[in-house]
C-alpha cells in the first residue's frame, strides 16, 4: 500500500477534519444531541426533497445512536450540496452526529474528509467557518489546509493566511500522534504553497514524529516528510529517510528524493526508461508507486503504469486509497493528452471514486469522454447500489425511487432504523444527482 497514501492518509485524514458551522458555535459534548426538529410532519406534507430526506435520516440517527454510524459516513458527501440554509442547519445537526461516543474515531475522520473534501470545492467561504468552528483541532488544521489548496490559485495570500491557522491548530492537538500527522500535513502544504515556511514546518512536524513510538506509523510520516523536505533541501530529506525502518518505505521515499534531485539539476532521463524502471519495480495493484509516477510527466507510459498500480476494484471493495489520493490522480489525468490509456485510468478512478462516494463517482463517471468509460462507471454504480441496498434490507428502494419516489419513501418506513437513515440517504443521493 503505498506510503503516501497511508501517507495521505496523513493528508487525508486531517482533511479530514472539518466543521462546525462558526466559530460562534458552542462545542457540544459527545453525548449531547439537539432535539431534531420533526421532518417526518414535513414528509407528510409533500415535502421529497434532498434536504428532507436527509434531514429525516439525520433525526433517526439522533434518536438511535446504532444509525450513527450510518448517517456519519453517507451523509458526509450530500450536504455540502444541498442549499444554503438547509445545508448550513443539516451540517451543524451532523456534526453533533459525526462527535458523539457512539461513532468511533477513524469514521469520523473518514467521514469529515469526504465532507469538507466537497464543501472546499463548493463554497470555500461555508468551508472556511466550518473548518474553524471544529472542536476537533487537528481536524481544524486538516479543514482549513483543504481550503487552502482550493483557493490558493485565485488568492495565494489567503491560502497562506489559512495554512498560518492550520499550522496553529495543529500546534493545539493534544493528542501526539494526530498532531503529528497534522504538522506533518501542514509541512507538505508549506512546502507546495510558501518557501518561507517551508523549513520551519518540516522541522517542527520532524520534532513531533520522532517522539512516536509505533514504527509503521512515524515510518509512513518520515516517508511523506521526506517528500516535502525534498523540495528544498535534499540533504535533510535524507536524513529523514535514514530513520524509517521499513525497507519498502525507505526505497519510496529515496525514490522520491532521487525524482526531487533530477529536477532540480541538469541530470535527464528519457521519460520511457524512467517509467519503465518504476514500474518495472512496482508489483501490480502496489499503490506505493504512485507519488514517485505523479512527479513524471502525464504521457501514456506513466499513465498506464498508473492503472497497473491502482486497487482492484470490485462492488463490496474498500480499496486501500484514500480519497485525496484519488483526486490528485483524477486532476493529474485531466491534464494528460487525449489517448487510450487516459482514458482507461480515468475510468478505473471514477469507479475507485463510486465505492469511497457513490454520487461523486457518478459525476466523475459522466465526465468521460470515452462513452465505454461512462458505460462502465454507470454498470459499476449500479452492481455497488445493489451490494449495499442489500445489507441495509433495501433491496428494492433504489428501483422503486427511479419510477416513484414517494413510493420508495413509503416503502422505507418498514426497516429498522439504521437501514432506514441509510437508504433516505440514498434516495436523497438520487434526488440530487
């Protein structure tokens, strides 16, 4: 599995982080759950909006904590898309959802990923009072770097501005290790976005990953920081790379640092014998490949050695990539020319993309140009809703929603809570795509 996806993970997962609707909010206790208001009257007047179906959803789950974990993953990706007030009150109702004891905490790190993932993309400024509201601090830190990358095209000062509050936030983490991976996340953003903060952040997230004592874990950090560190100093990369004890993490990241090293001198290689020896390398479906095949440039060699790199991809998978990872690749094969092999990856990601967030994928899925692509994405999506409406007891819901809607609502009254939050969520999926 490949380094700086775990890595990414490191990325990711304080992407992770995100949210309360401003920093105004009171923190709210794990246990403590606002009363929901009563969206089943608003059903009964005629109401199959996205907005009240998960609304709905979201008040099973705050009268059930066993639907919490449910309403926390499929949610998180619906509502930065629904309209503004709703949104806003939907989102503060999750998150109170999202940090109670009855969700653990990777599901909810995984489930604020994907939340501000959209949310950045959609409205930075929602984003943004959001991230700062989070008691969660190094999910603070994680939200606002999200909204750094997705704004520093257009206002770079802003974007450094808000990686200052994530560096901060992640400073204010109790917890070792999530402030590690945070500072860590934070070196990374310093050190694509601001030379000037670039060595202070690398140091201070070096001084907080050698105080870990797991080995897989400070090895995947020492891996990613090596990466940042490269970008500046070589040397330093180096000696973080000497610390990692993983024989496959320590040849990733010198990989890594020997790619920094040829850009930054007159060195060259032909682009054909460099991908070559990568994938050459590489075991098939190994993923750990990937950051060293995204420095190349996006020629059909390199593209093809990225498909052969990704997971296997199948309805009940959970492939071992994370969400941003996809990202990068899907913005990496936009940029490609025009070609068979782009066009295979983009639709092995869009397919990735259906099983992390089915309606993401979708939409991914629609942007292909091949037309076998958008066949393929549309069948996968659709043996992905079959596997999963069948764990929640909803094997007909998805069918009955194309023709009727108000039918399949009806239909959901007879499962047991978490299955029907679960399949609301669907059908309001549905409704939105």
């Amino acid at each position: 599995m490949f380094a700086a996806q775990t890595n990414r993970s490191i990325v990711t997962t304080f992407a992770a982080a995100l949210l309360l609707l401003s920093a105004t909010l009171p923190t709210l206790a794990q246990s403590d759950l606002p009363p929901a208001p009563s969206a089943a009257a608003d059903m009964a007047q005629g109401d199959l909006s996205a907005s009240s179906l998960t609304g709905e959803a979201i008040a099973i789950a705050e009268a059930n904590p066993a639907a919490r974990v449910a309403v926390t993953r499929t949610a998180a990706a619906l509502l930065p898309r629904l309209p503004g007030e709703a949104r806003d009150d939907l989102s503060r109702r999750w998150l109170a959802i999202a940090m109670s004891s009855s969700v653990p905490r990777n599901v909810r790190t995984d489930a604020l990923a994907a939340f501000f993932d959209v949310a950045a993309r959609t409205d930075a400024v929602f984003a943004e009072r959001f991230a700062l509201g989070t008691p969660d601090a190094a999910a603070r830190a994680g939200g606002l770097i999200q909204v750094s990358r997705a704004v520093g095209g257009k206002n770079w000062l802003k974007a450094d501005e808000l990686l200052v509050s994530a560096m901060r936030a992640a400073r204010s983490e109790p917890e070792l290790t999530p402030r590690a991976r945070a500072l860590v996340f934070a070196a990374y953003r310093a050190s694509e976005l601001n030379p000037a903060r670039q060595e202070e952040a690398v140091r201070e997230a070096s001084s907080q990953v050698n105080l870990i004592g797991t080995s897989a874990v400070k090895d995947n950090l020492l891996t990613e920081l090596s990466g940042a560190a490269a970008r500046y100093d070589l040397q330093l990369a180096r000696t973080l790379a000497s610390r990692i004890s993983d024989a496959g993490l320590k040849n990733l990241a010198t990989a890594r640092i020997g790619l920094a090293e040829i850009s930054q001198t007159s060195l060259r290689s032909t682009t054909t014998q460099r991908v070559q020896a990568l994938a050459t390398a590489a075991a098939p479906y190994d993923a750990r490949a990937l950051p060293v095949l995204l420095q190349l440039p996006a020629q059909p060699d390199v593209l093809k050695a990225i498909s052969q790199t990704l997971p296997a991809i199948y309805p009940s998978a959970r492939p071992a990539i994370e969400t941003s990872q996809l990202e990068v690749l899907w913005d990496y094969a936009g940029k490609a020319p025009a070609g068979v092999y782009r066009d295979q990856l983009q639709s092995r990601l869009a397919r990735l993309m259906v099983t992390k967030d089915l309606w993401r994928g979708r939409d991914w899925g629609k942007q292909l140009s091949w037309k076998g692509g958008r066949i393929q994405v549309g069948a996968f999506l659709k043996d992905v809703l079959e596997a999963r409406r069948s764990k929640v007891g909803a094997a007909q819901l998805q069918d009955t929603a194309q023709r009727d809607v108000r039918t399949a609502y009806n239909q959901s009254k007879g499962l047991a809570a978490p299955a029907r939050a679960e399949a609301l969520l669907l059908l309001a999926g549905q409704v939105l795509g």
